[in-house]
C-alpha cells in the first residue's frame, strides 16, 4: 500500500511543470501582466475591488483562473514562477514564488 501512495505522489510531481507570468486581474487580464508600477497598482486595485486575480502566461495573452484563489493573492502585479499544470483554463497551484533573474 505503502508502495502504492508513494508511485501516486512520485506520478504527481513529474507531472507539474514550472509556468513564468504574471498574476494579473480577471477584468484587465494580459494588459496588467507587464512590468511596471502603474500595471502592478493596477491589478492590485482590481483585485481589491472584487475582480478574481488571474495567471497570465509570460508571452500569452490568455488568462487561466487559479484552482486555489489564496495561493496567488499575495502574488498580484508580480511576475512569478509557478509550478503546477495548466488545463481547461485552470492553474493548478503546487509552489508559487517571486521570479528572479538570479
């Protein structure tokens, strides 16, 4: 059994994949996910406002709800690494953190 759980988490792990982006508003989407103060204030004040912040994909215009909403509200205006999986329009959030160039 032991066995069992331990290929099923293994299965997990090698499946997600590490997505670079921006969390971005639901009602600006892609037009938010840039770098800058005026972007970033922008998403902040939306999400604030009751907007669902969103993953844009870096180089995609498409926007992709989070399966775990509180996860990437800390995150909002940031240009972040996310692993997880993308499907359906949906992020799947395993890790999410700050991008450095470092």
């Amino acid at each position: 059994m032991r066995s069992i759980l331990l290929l099923a988490r293994c299965s997990l792990l090698l499946s997600a994949e590490d997505f670079k982006g921006y969390i971005s508003d639901a009602a600006c989407g892609w037009n938010n996910a840039r770098p800058g103060k005026e972007a970033k204030e922008c998403a902040q004040k939306c999400v604030k406002g009751g907007w669902d912040p969103v993953f844009v994909r870096d180089g995609d215009m498409n926007t992709y709800k989070a399966n775990d909403k509180a996860k990437i509200m800390d995150f909002v205006g940031e240009l972040v690494i996310i692993t997880g999986k993308i499907k359906a329009g949906v992020v799947t959030v395993e890790k999410i953190k700050k991008f450095s160039s470092n």
